[in-house]
C-alpha cells in the first residue's frame, strides 16, 4: 500500500508530563535519521518510508523532528520525560505543520540498541476513524553526526 500519511506521521511516531527521572537517558542523545517508518493502518494494510527523509535531534528534556516533504521542511518540537525504562512522554511545543496538535501529549516505546533506535507509538483517536488512518507507528533510524 502507497504511504498515505505526510512525513508528520513521523514527527508523531517520535514524538508526543515533564521529567519524574532524575537523569534523561543519555542513549536517546544527539541526532537520528529515519531508515524505516512503517505505518499500520486500522484496515489492517501497512505502509513504509525509507526515504531517510525525516531526522530528530534529542537533547536533555527536548527534542525537534524535521521532515522534508513537497510543500518544503515541516519541524516539530516537544519536551519529553523518560516515564520509565524505555518508555517516553513527549508533548509538542511548537510545529510548523500541526498547530492544533501543540500541547499535545503522548507515550512512546522505544529501544536503543548502539547506533540503532526504534520508536513505537500506538495512537488511539477520541472518535472513530476510517480504515485508511494510521493507528500504529514503527520507527526505525540511525544515529548520525549533529548539523
């Protein structure tokens, strides 16, 4: 199935309460490129991105994802905690691309593994949604040098 979603999928899928850890994990730290973003949609159909299009810089309690897509850069910003081991909260604190979406929060998975990192979201609409929306989000990306 074609990927339906904008590359925002992604600033979701990594991103979406404040620090209860002492310590941010210092694995998340630094900059990342999506190899892989699978979206699986409530139809049960699937849909996969490696265009390694999509990047996050982590930093102490604050990330930003960025995304190239055809109507130009889309970046989105979120404070994030690390709940509990590899779970994080992340709510979006400013985009250029999903405004009503600020303030938002949500929990994430992930797991670090040397220069890999995969990050899964299970979203979960207020209301019914038709089979054509994503309901999960699967990342994978690498680590790469910080601009």
């Amino acid at each position: 199935m074609k990927l339906l979603a904008h590359p925002f999928a992604f600033c979701l899928a990594l991103v979406s309460p404040w620090s209860h850890a002492d310590v941010p994990d210092s694995s998340l730290m630094g900059c990342w490129r999506a190899v892989k973003i699978v979206q699986h949609f409530k139809s049960g159909s699937t849909g996969e991105d490696t265009s390694g299009r999509c990047t996050l810089q982590f930093k102490e309690d604050q990330f930003e994802s960025s995304c190239l897509s055809t109507i130009g850069t889309i970046t989105s910003t979120y404070r994030y905690r690390v709940d509990r081991p590899n779970v994080y909260s992340a709510t979006m604190t400013g985009s250029t691309f999903r405004t009503s979406l600020i303030g938002s929060t949500r929990e994430y998975e992930y797991q670090v593994d040397g220069d890999r990192l995969r990050i899964a979201i299970n979203l979960q609409p207020a209301e019914p949604v038709p089979a054509t929306v994503a309901i999960r989000l699967e990342t994978e990306a690498s680590r790469m040098a910080c601009p």
